[in-house]
C-alpha cells in the first residue's frame, strides 16, 4: 500500500478541487434517472380514440362506454363520415377509430352476431400491441355480459347456457401493477452506472497525458498495478456514492418494491461498479485526448448498456447471434441481478453465475489497464 496511498491521496485531493467532477458524480445520474424514468412510460393510458357510431342506439352508446369508462380510452371526438377516420389517424389526432355500422342493436337483439371494426394506429408496435389487448378484452367482457343478460332473460338462472368450456384465471407476477418504473427503473440503475463511472475514471488519467504530469509516474518508484489501484478507487466510492442516491431515489420516490435482500444487492453490485470504473481506466491507456476518451468510452459503456442490457427489450428476441454478443458486456449480467432482487425477491442461488461472471470481468479489466500502463512504462 506504500505505493497506493500516495496516488489516492493525490487523486482525492484533485477531485475535491475540481466542482466538475463532483457536480457530475452527483447530479447528473439523478437527472438521468428522471428523465428516463418519467419519459420512457410503456404504461398505456388514456389513449385517445374516435367514435363512428351510425347506429345511434343505445346498445351502440352501451358498447362505447364500455371503452371510455375503464379510463385506459378517451373519447377525442364523435365523427359523421368514414372519411373523418383515416383523416384524425393520419395526423395522429386518434391512435384508435372505432366504427359501430348501422343495424348493430338489431344484430343483437335478434341473437345474432354484431360487428364493429377498429382502426389502430400501428406506428409504435409495442404501443399497438397493448391496445389491440385492451380492445379485445373489453369487447369480450361486453360480449361476455351481453350474453348473461339474454340467458338471464331467457330463464336460464345464474346464466349458465353461456358458461365457457375452459375457465381461465391468470396470475400476474412481480409486477401485478404493471408499472412501468418498476420494470425500467432496476435495469436503468445498471445503465447510469455504466455512464458516468467510465468517463470519469477515463479522463481522470488522459487528463495527467494532456498536461505531462504522467511522466512523473512513469519515472518513479510507483508499480503500475500500485498507480491503478490508486486511480481506481476514488471512482469506486464515487461510483458506490451515485448507486446508494439512485437506489434511495428508486425506492422513496418512484416507489420501487425491493422484494430482495438490500445488503445482497449492493454486495453484487460491487464486482459491476469496480468493471465499470476499470473500463474507463483501460480507456484511458488506449487515447491519448479527453475527446477521444469521451467517445470511446460512451461507445464501449453507454449504448452496449442500452441495447445488450436487457433494460428496455427483450433480449430473448434477438438474433442468436447478438444473443451471444451481449455476453461480452457486464450491463447484462447485472440488470439480470438487480430485476432479480427487486421484483423477484430472488438470492444468490439464483443469479450466482452472473455474480461470478461480473467478478472475472473485474478481475481481467483490471489487469489488463495494470497490463497497458506496464507496458507504458517499459
């Protein structure tokens, strides 16, 4: 440690006279976190959707409301033409047009099948996807009661004729509520650590290339495993520091469960924030400019972390080919362990080999920055 203390030392005391680093470690992984927890909601609501009604009968106002009152519709605008539909949908006045045809009430008071179509906007698939679902479920559940009452009024007590062959009860899991922060905020804490970490650790030492200053670790007694020890942890506790202020944020403000083990949770996160600063570290012994720093690392951390993390899609639905590439990258792993402990409440017997992947990712980040700056020095 003779070797370490003095690199440390030197490197607090930089940090704290620099307000810029500070102000990034600090503010800067909150306004993230915000930012995209607020604006990236897959919750859908209040979906605005125009009605063609050219029956004007009460069963057709019936089956309106059927949308509008389980607050997931709002009626934008009643229309007169068909024309008016593909006009509101094209200018994405609507995402949803709803056309009742004449004859709807009299299709169903005779017994028979009535049928309405709906136009939904497709441009945002996911968005689509969980639309279609809302309108299937509520036609079915007036369909469902429609049924009951024609059977009740037939004599049929308890509506029996119409019971289905198959009873189904599903079961929603971890997140019953289907809140959209609960699923994106335990993968953005993965991502914000991967963001800022790197960078910092990054222009911590092509800053000292910049100014020369480096050369006086290359003549000194200091072993080059003693000068990255050195580096790496200030941006450690820094990197710990962002983790405990987004995880309180995650819990107190955007009421994120954590169904799992805290103290678990931030054991398995040290092997991830030691290899993101380690990245920026190895960064920094590749470049020799804060720019290049800059987007070398931003393209080694942040967009990896966006896309191979599992964060915001599915990695199960991507080419095996890309599949595998995500292995290369620790945001994975850790994402896997931080939904994990927050939604499922789950251990280390389960994520275990994500724990030691994250270790040996360290463990050769590390050396291989320790490796670069040897061979700097010979």
């Amino acid at each position: 440690m003779s070797g370490v203390t003095p690199i440390l030392k030197k490197e607090l005391r930089e940090i704290w006279r620099d307000p810029y680093t500070l102000g990034i470690a600090v503010f800067l992984p909150l306004i993230l976190l915000f930012l995209f927890a607020y604006a990236l909601n897959l919750d859908v609501t209040g979906i605005p959707m125009a009605v063609l009604d050219l029956d004007h009968s009460r069963e057709s106002r019936r089956y309106v409301d059927a949308f509008t009152s389980t607050g997931r519709f709002k009626l934008e605008s009643r229309l007169v033409s068909p024309d008016q539909m593909g006009e509101l949908l094209d200018r994405g006045t609507v995402q949803v047009a709803l056309l009742i045809p004449s004859g709807f009430e009299r299709s169903l008071s005779s017994g028979g099948q009535a049928e309405v179509q709906t136009l939904i906007d497709g441009t945002f698939p996911t968005s689509a996807r969980v639309i279609e679902g809302y309108v299937a479920a509520i036609n079915d559940v007036f369909s469902l009661k429609l049924a009951t009452d024609r059977a009740a009024g037939l004599g049929l007590a308890g509506g029996g004729a119409v019971a289905p062959a198959v009873r189904l009860q599903a079961r929603l899991l971890y997140n019953p509520a289907q809140k959209s922060a609960n699923f994106i905020v335990p993968g953005l804490i993965g991502v914000i650590l991967m963001a800022f970490p790197p960078l910092l650790s990054a222009l911590a030492i092509v800053r000292e290339k910049e100014r020369g200053s480096i050369q006086q670790i290359f003549i000194s007694p200091v072993k080059p495993w003693a000068f990255i020890v050195g580096k790496l942890i200030p941006y450690v506790v820094i990197a710990f520091g962002e983790l405990l202020l987004v995880l309180l944020a995650a819990r107190f403000w955007f009421r994120v469960p954590l169904a799992g083990d805290v103290w678990l949770y931030l054991l398995a996160s040290a092997p991830y924030v030691i290899s993101t600063v380690a990245i920026g570290l190895l960064v920094s012994t590749l470049v020799r400019g804060q720019l290049a720093a800059m987007l070398l690392a931003i393209v080694l951390t942040l967009m990896p972390a966006f896309i191979f993390s599992g964060f915001m899609f599915s990695l199960s639905t991507m080419p095996p080919l890309f599949q595998g590439y995500s292995y290369l990258f620790p945001a994975r792993y850790f994402t896997t362990i931080s939904s994990g402990v927050f939604l499922r409440g789950v251990g280390l017997e389960v994520w275990w080999r994500e724990f030691l992947a994250l270790a040996a990712y360290t463990f050769v980040l590390v050396s291989l920055a320790a490796l670069r700056f040897k061979k700097k020095v010979g």
